[in-house]
C-alpha cells in the first residue's frame, strides 16, 4: 500500500484531485475578472484617498509657513 501511495495511486481515505488543464472553468473566469475588478476600485479609491490627504497637508503647510 505505502508503494502504491509513493508511486501516486491514491488512497481511498483522500479525495483524488481532477487532474488541471491549465484552463479555468467559466465560473473561475468569471469569479476571477470580478476580483480584479474590485481590486482595482480598491486601488483607485485609495490613490484619490492619499490625494486628498496629500492635498490637505500642502495646505496645511501653507498656512503654517
């Protein structure tokens, strides 16, 4: 059994992983674009974050001087 195991059958106690084509399924595509999707408005939002702060900071330093 353990030779069996070594030599990649698989055991009845595992689940046998589907062998990959390297293509994803239309749900993984999917689910995928969606992720980046959201990644990038993440992205956005945070680079016009540190905008406004960037923007208050040279105002505040302009008042200050």
């Amino acid at each position: 059994m353990s030779r069996a195991r070594r030599n990649g059958w698989p055991s009845s106690d595992r689940p046998v992983a589907e062998p990959s084509s390297g293509r994803l399924r239309e749900s993984e595509r999917a689910e995928s674009e969606r992720l980046r999707a959201e990644a990038a408005r993440e992205k956005d939002k945070r680079i016009r974050e540190l905008e406004m702060e960037c923007d208050v900071f040279k105002r505040c330093m302009a008042l200050w001087v």
